[in-house]
C-alpha cells in the first residue's frame, strides 16, 4: 500500500475533533502564500481556496519524500535523515530534476557553513577541498561522489516558457 493510499483511508477515517490535528501537520498557509506571491505579477491576487489546495500538496510532498528517505535509513539502521537521503529519494520517486537542484543547494549549504566554521575559528581562508556527497553512491561505504558546481536559481517571468539555464 502506497503513502498516498494510507493518507487516503486516514483521511477518511478522521474524526472531525482531529481537524485541528491536521492543520498542526501543515505548513503554514501564510509562508505557503508568500511563496505563491513571489512568482505572481504584483496585482495578482491567490484565492484562499488555492492557497489550501497548495498547502496540502506541498506538505503531502514533503511527507512522501521523507517517508522515501527515513524508510532508506531504517534499512541502512540509521536513525538521522540528512539531505543526502532526501537526495536519494527524490531521485528514487522519479523527481530527478529536483534531485539534482538540491544537490546544487546542499554543496552551497555545506560550503557556506564551512566558512562559517572557518571564520568563528578565526580563520577567514576556506578550505581548498571540494565537499562530497553519498547521493547516489549507494550508502555510506559506496563510491563517494563529487557534487557539481552550485546551481543558481533564478524567478522566472510569468509565460516564459524557455528552458535557457543560467551562467
């Protein structure tokens, strides 16, 4: 039985006491908004009806991909998901573009709070080896593997529909 089919029967067999439980389980709607806004033109406006249906779905997302992950340590014995296995799932669920963003994402998060280490040591020079990652590795004992140049996200304008990376 798939995540998605046990949501479905917990969600069904809810009581209606439990509703505040569920919205405790969401994110929040006003950041769930904001995020929203930021693609929109600035007269744009977001129904609360869409704003809902975005929070369910990006929490119900956030639930699956960790689901995915924690599931992956449970066999490995491990009991701490880090972003390497949040990597690993993604990519394992079929969303390997979004894997390979968060790649990007994790070796700037790693390399900046490297910096960060470095300048509260005292020692404002960064380190000169590259950060290395177990995604896609298979495990912790696996061919390690260098993680790619840092990605650069950008907004894109509403109806531009060019798929130009940036340099």
């Amino acid at each position: 039985m798939s995540v998605f089919e046990k949501k479905k029967i917990h969600l069904i067999a809810k009581p209606t006491l439990e509703m505040d439980d569920e919205q405790e389980r969401l994110l929040p709607i006003a950041n769930v908004g904001r995020i929203m806004k930021q693609i929109l033109p600035p007269t744009a406006k977001i129904s609360k009806e869409a704003k809902q249906t975005m929070q369910e779905c990006a929490t119900e997302f956030i639930s699956f991909v960790t689901a995915e992950a924690s599931d992956k340590c449970h066999k490995e014995n491990r009991k701490t998901v880090n972003g390497d296995d949040i990597c690993w799932a993604l990519s394992t669920l079929g969303f390997d573009n979004y894997a390979e963003a968060i790649v990007r994402y994790l070796y700037k998060y790693r390399e900046a709070e490297r910096l960060k280490a470095n300048q509260n040591k005292g020692n404002g020079t960064p380190d000169n080896h590259e950060e290395e990652s177990n995604y896609g590795s298979g495990g912790p004992h696996g061919r390690q593997t260098k993680l790619p140049i840092p990605l650069e996200f950008r907004v894109m304008e509403r109806g531009d529909n060019s798929q130009a990376r940036p340099s």
